[in-house]
C-alpha cells in the first residue's frame, strides 16, 4: 500500500490544476466535518465502527466540471473513485470496501440534487443525489395522479437506486424504475459528458441496471451502479395513478392460521389485477395472547389503486382467506402511501419525504439476501421457515415476500440488464437486524441469516439461484477487494443478479471502460481483466 498523504496532496494539485476553486469542496480525515459527513448517508451501521476502511478523502461535487476533474485527477494518481448517492448500498461499497489497503476517494452527489417535472409531457429529470423522497415529493407538488414506479424507503437515492433496478409499490403496473428510464447523463471515465443520444443503447442499458451508445445506455439500467461510469442525472417517464389510492394492512399470528392465509396468498397474488400491490412481513414477535412466548406474525401490506370501494368486493371474491376489513384500509394520495408504508403516522404531512435524516432501521446493523420464488412454498416449507425465524428473537430476523406478475410478466428479460420477469410469483428478502456491537455478535446474526438462506434452495429459483443487485450480497461472491474482476468468478455471482444479460453488460463494460476504472467488490469486469 501507498501512505495516505502522499497521493492526497498530489491528488490535490491535480485538481488545482484543473480548477483553482475545487479544494473548497473537498474534506480530508484532517476536515472537522469528515467523520460527519462520511456518516451522514452510512444507512447500514455494520459499516460505521472504527475497523471499517475509510476513504482518503470525501468530495462533494457541485457541477459536472468537478466530477470530469475529479475522474482525470484520480485516474492519473491511481485513487479508486467510490461514487455515493444515498448510501444505501447494502455492503457499504459506496463509501467502504473489504480491503484495509485500499486507496479511495468517496464522491458523494449529496450536492447534485435538481428535480425538473414536466406534467405536459409526463417526465422529470432527476439528478443522481436526490433521494426518492425528494423525487415524490417534487412530482406531488406538481400533480397528485403522477408518481414514479420505484422503491419505498424515502432516503433511498436515484443514483445507485436505478443503476440496480428499483421497486417499489407500482411494479405490477408500471415494472420497475429502470424500465421508466428515457435518457441519462453519464461521464465516462473519459471525463466526457454523455447522453443517450451520444452513449448508444448498450451503455443505457447497462447504467439501468448495463453500456452509453444504445449499449452503455441499456447498461446503465439495471447493471449496477459503479461500473459503466457516473451517472449525473435520469430524464424518467412519470406514470398516472389515481388521485386516491388504498393502503392496508391486516396482520396475521400462527394462532389466526397466518400458514394457511400465506400459503394461499402464493396461489393468488401474481393472478390479481395489476391495480394491487402485495408485500408480506413474515418475523417473530411476542405472543400476544400468552406471556412470555413468542408467535410468528405475517403483516400484509397491500396498496391499491383507486377506492376502497373497489378493493374490498374484489378481495372478498379473490383472496377471501384473508378476510380483508375496511378498518384494515386507508385512502389517501399515492405519495401519502410512501409515507404510509414508511410507517410515519397518518397525519404526517408531505414535507415528511424531504428528510434525509430518517433512518430504517434505527441503530441497528443489517444483512440482507434475496430470493425469487416461481412455485409455491409448501406448508411444511413455512413451517421450517417458523423454526428458523423462532431461533432469533423477536424482531432481529424476517422475511420480505414482494409480488410479482402483471407488468413485470410482459417485459422481457432482455429488455434491461434486469432480468427477473415472467415465471416469478414472488421476491423473497431474508434480513438480520441486530445492535449487539462486535464481531462474535454479528456472527452469531450472520451464520443465522445464512442457514435461513441455505434453508430456503429447495423452494426458490435455481440454476443460477436469481438475486436482486440491489440487495447486494457478497456472500455470492465477488471481484477481489481491490475491485480486480475475472469473467470466469464473475459469471457465476453476475447470472445471479443478471441472468443471461451478463455477457452483454461485460462486452458493454470493455467498450466503455477496458481498464475497469470504476470498480468494486462487485462490478462487472472488462474481458481484458481475464487473466
Ligand atoms: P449508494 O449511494 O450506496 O449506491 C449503491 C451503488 O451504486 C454503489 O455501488 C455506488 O457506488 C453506486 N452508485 C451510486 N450512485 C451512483 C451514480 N450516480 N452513478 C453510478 N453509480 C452509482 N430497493 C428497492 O428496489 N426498493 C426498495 O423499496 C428499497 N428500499 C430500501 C430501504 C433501505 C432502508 C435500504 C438500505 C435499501 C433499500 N433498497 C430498496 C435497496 C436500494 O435500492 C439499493 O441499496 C440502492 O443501490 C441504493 O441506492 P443509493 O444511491 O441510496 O446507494
């Protein structure tokens, strides 16, 4: 390894170079606001302990020309750019990394944050540093029979979260945030800026979860974020929802027969009509009915789209067992649901999207790993998934189970590097949550959530065994820590997150970055890497 002042202070006379102002907005370990701002966007505090490697600096672009400098400065010191938007990255590989020696700079788009809605022409620009919430909240005041089809969680931001996929209560409908990506601006690792118009489809593709051209720019949809380039803004297509939604929420214990009612949701939620949203909260929690004993819960939250005078007839005819009441349901404006299923309380007002402060999961530390189930569970499949949840306490471990079909059933595989379409019932979230500090600790969470996952291979998707990018999940496997990548390693984590769009988005990454400048634990490799 290189000592951490000597690139700096070469780095930074690089920069000077190029733009006499730019120290201004860069922060050193030295920086009274380093730790702060470094922490500021860490949502997984599994990544904010003294042992976890820290930038060498923190830069806080506030227009395109920083970014170009900061790229041409860091390629020609040798400095590995992280790119962070809103830190959610489940393995923390916006602004960490798993190797200790590792020489890097975060580059966090906090300050790149514009949201332009055009209601004619039902699209927005949106640049990469804003957040979800900030989005919602841009088009509400706009319209309220707009939205945008991506995630749940209101601080979760543009930039990584359309790189990976994105979903969110409207995929049934509309698929996911990169399906409703129109155009983008990307700076390769040129420095140049590029739009889909200039990068070619491959590189769009790949930036929605794959390549500019229209490769980079099929890339840059789904390929995953840190790979094709920097993606500074996405021009996206606004889709129409009616101006009262219906959000509810009915919670099941094994006592109320939860088995029965979340074995029988399999055989229904992907046939009901695009208009309902399903996600099922399966967790331990305390026996309400006997002391000191503990019960699994089943949560259904479901979002429709229109009136509760709608909803109950249709559920009542097609999803009896669940015995879906009124009181269960609120009407309220789609954005409002957001907020809903964030669980602030009714009466939040909307300006509730705006903060970037909230946090989902309090202080505690989580690992996430993802599943797609395409038959259903067995009861006597649930029933081990109640011994496994029972293990854990209360609250530190569960089950996410989101619906799939309609929408998401018509889109082609192909069609994004995204692949997981037609065939899915269901996605299936396994998580940890825990607060005990230390390493004996969060091993004790991890071996749990990893024995849950090699429980669950029989009942989910194989050869390759799918993942959603975005809950990254190193446990797959990865590139080396440095970010040093082989097609052959890579192949079999990328088929997982990718499926057969994974040779695409490697050709997209040796077209547009053969040198794998923007890399990570798990960034797709160019083909001249396999060594
Ligand atoms: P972050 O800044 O950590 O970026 C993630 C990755 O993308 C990193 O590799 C980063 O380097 C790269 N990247 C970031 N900005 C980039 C840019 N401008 N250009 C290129 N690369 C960039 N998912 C979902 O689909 N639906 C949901 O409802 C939720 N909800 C949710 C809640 C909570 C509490 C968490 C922690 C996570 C989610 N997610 C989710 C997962 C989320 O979509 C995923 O973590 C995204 O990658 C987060 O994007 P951020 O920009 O916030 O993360």
């Amino acid at each position: 390894g290189v000592t951490s002042s000597q690139p700096y202070e070469e780095f930074l006379q690089c920069l000077e170079f190029h733009d006499s102002n730019i120290t201004s907005i860069v922060y050193t370990r030295a920086n009274s606001s380093f730790s702060s701002l470094l922490e500021s966007s860490i949502r997984n505090p599994r990544f904010d302990t003294s042992a976890t490697p820290k930038p060498l600096l923190i830069f806080t672009p506030r227009q395109i020309s920083h970014i170009e400098s900061a790229i041409r400065c860091s390629r020609a010191h040798r400095i590995q750019i992280r790119v962070r938007s809103g830190g959610h990255d489940y393995e923390g590989l916006s602004y960490s990394t798993i190797s200790p020696s590792l020489t890097f700079l975060v580059l966090d788009l906090r300050n790149l944050r514009a949201i332009q809605v055009d209601v004619p022409s039902k699209t927005a620009w949106a640049q990469a540093g804003a957040t979800l919430g900030e989005l919602y909240y841009a088009i509400a005041a706009e319209s309220r029979t707009l939205a945008f089809p991506a995630g749940m969680w209101p601080t979760v931001g543009l930039g990584g979260h359309i790189s990976g996929g994105g979903y969110g209560s409207l995929l049934r409908k509309h698929g996911i945030a990169a399906d409703n990506v129109v155009d983008a601006q990307v700076v390769d690792v040129e420095g140049r800026i590029l739009d889909r118009a200039s990068m070619g489809e491959d590189l769009f593709w790949a930036i929605r979860g794959a390549s500019m051209g229209e490769d980079l720019f099929w890339a840059i949809r789904g390929g995953g974020g840190n790979t094709f380039g920097i993606v500074i803004a996405w021009k996206i297509k606004l889709v129409p929802v009616p101006a009262t939604v219906t959000a509810c929420t009915v919670t099941r214990t094994l006592e109320q027969n939860a088995t029965e009612i979340v074995h029988r949701w399999q055989y229904v939620v992907d046939k009901l009509p695009n208009d309902v949203f399903f996600m099922v909260v399966l967790n331990s929690v305390a026996n309400p009915v006997q002391a000191n004993a503990t019960t699994i819960q089943a949560s259904f939250n479901s979002l429709y789209l229109g009136g509760i005078e709608g909803l109950i007839p249709m559920m009542d005819a097609k999803f009896p067992d669940l015995g879906l009441r009124r009181e269960n349901c609120v009407e309220m404006s789609w954005a409002k649901s957001i907020l809903y299923f964030a669980g602030f309380p009714l009466n939040s007002p909307l300006e509730s999207l705006l903060d970037r402060t909230i946090s989902a999961t309090g202080s505690a530390k989580f690992k996430g790993k993802s599943d797609y189930v395409k038959e259903p569970i067995p009861i006597s499949g649930f029933e081990g998934i109640w011994e496994k949840l029972k293990e854990v306490g209360v609250q530190t471990g569960g089950l996410i189970l989101a619906s799939y079909g309609g929408k998401m059933s018509e889109i082609p595989e192909s069609s994004i590097p995204f692949p997981h379409r037609a065939g899915n019932i269901y996605q299936v979230e396994e998580v940890a949550f825990w607060v005990e500090d230390g390493v004996e600790a969060a091993d004790g969470y991890l071996n749990w959530l990893r024995g849950l996952y090699e429980y669950m291979t029989p009942y989910v998707s194989k050869n390759p065994r799918e993942a959603y990018a975005n809950y990254r999940d190193l446990d797959i496997g990865r590139n080396g820590g440095g970010g040093e990548g082989d097609y052959r390693r890579a192949r079999s984590w990328g088929s997982s997150y990718y499926k057969n769009n994974f040779d695409r988005l490697v050709r997209v990454k040796t077209a547009v970055d053969p040198a794998n400048f923007f890399r990570n634990e798990q960034s797709i490799p160019p083909l001249s890497s396999w060594r």
